[in-house]
C-alpha cells in the first residue's frame, strides 16, 4: 500500500493540473460534510479520488509484473 501512495504522491507532484483537481474535490467535500467521518465508502463518493487510488494500484501492480524472480540452485 505504501508503494500506492508513494506513486500517487509523485505523480501528482508531477503534474500540478491534476493535483489542483484532487485538491478541490477533497476541500470541496470536506467543507460540505464537516462532521462525515471518511471511511472507504466516503472516499468511494470522490470520484477523481477513488480514480487516483485506483490508477496508483495499476501502476504498482504493473511495476510488480515487470520483476522476474528466479530460482536459485
């Protein structure tokens, strides 16, 4: 799981346009529902958040694919 967050932080470090996106969105949220504990069903209502999570896990799990593990004798 850190390896998804760490991948999500640099990439929207990389691009300001789509870390503004995702900051809006949570300050938006968070603002109109300030008593709303976030769960995952909470986050599940933030789609560019719940889009974010999810392209963070096929990055890693594309990067975990690439590792070829061999035997050793």
């Amino acid at each position: 799981m850190s390896n998804c967050l760490q991948t999500i932080i640099i990439n929207m470090a990389l691009d300001s346009k789509k870390l503004h996106n995702l900051q809006n969105e949570i300050k938006t949220f968070l603002i109109e529902n300030p008593e709303t504990e976030v769960t995952w069903k909470e986050i599940e209502k933030l789609p560019y958040l719940d889009a974010c999570l999810k392209e963070g896990l096929r990055y890693v799990l594309l990067e975990a694919g690439r590792h070829y593990h061999y035997a050793v004798r």
